[in-house]
C-alpha cells in the first residue's frame, strides 16, 4: 500500500481514537468514561496533530510528520502515565497509533535521505 495511504489511515485513526474512551473510571455501580473533548485544553493537540499527520502524508518532505507524530506520541503518553490504571483502550490506542506513525515517519525520512543520497 501507498506510503501517502497508509499515513493518511493513521492520522484518520488518531482522530477517531481522540473520541474514544481515555479514562474509565466508577462511582458505586455507575461506570464513567472520559474522552479527549471531555479532556480538552491541550487534549485538542493531539487532535490537531492527527489531523495535520494525514494532511502532511502528502507532502513528500517527511519532516515535519517526523515532528507533528513525536509531538502527538509525547502527549498521549503523558496522558497515559497521569491515566495509570484507569486509561482506557482508546488511549492506549491513540498511543499505539501515535507510535507506529512516528516509526513510519522516521522510516520515510530514512529512504528519503538515501533516494537524495543516490541521484
């Protein structure tokens, strides 16, 4: 699959992981969630920063994916470690995805280097 397809797949992910469960947690038998709106503030980086990913997987400089994905995996850890035992899949996801898109990016910027290497 097409190197633009698959980053675009992933910034689309990561926005549909932004609205999934982050945090569950209860209160007696009552059983709460919290997503990234619910979250807000500088939650709605790493909704932008999805969004910009897919865009950028466009433009075939690949360093600024580098930089927008390290910003989004740096964020949605820290969510996770303040989370603790309560993050949810939709986190954990978001930093999975986050995770993948930084290592595709890199990657990308590695091939991209060695084709300008070569010519």
């Amino acid at each position: 699959m097409d190197k633009r397809v698959v980053g675009t797949l992933l910034g689309i992910a990561g926005i549909l992981l932004w609205f999934m469960p982050w945090t569950q947690f209860s209160m007696g038998e009552m059983e709460f969630a919290r997503t990234g709106s619910h979250v807000g503030g500088i939650a709605y980086v790493l909704l932008m920063s999805s969004l910009a990913y897919a865009v950028l997987s466009w433009v075939p400089e690949p360093v600024p994916r580098i930089i927008v994905a390290a910003l989004s995996t740096l964020l949605s850890s820290i969510f996770w470690l303040d989370a603790g035992e309560a993050a949810a899949w939709g986190l954990v996801g978001l930093c999975m995805v986050s995770g993948i898109s930084l290592l595709q990016a890199i990657e990308e910027n590695r091939a991209f280097k060695h084709a300008e290497q070569a010519k």
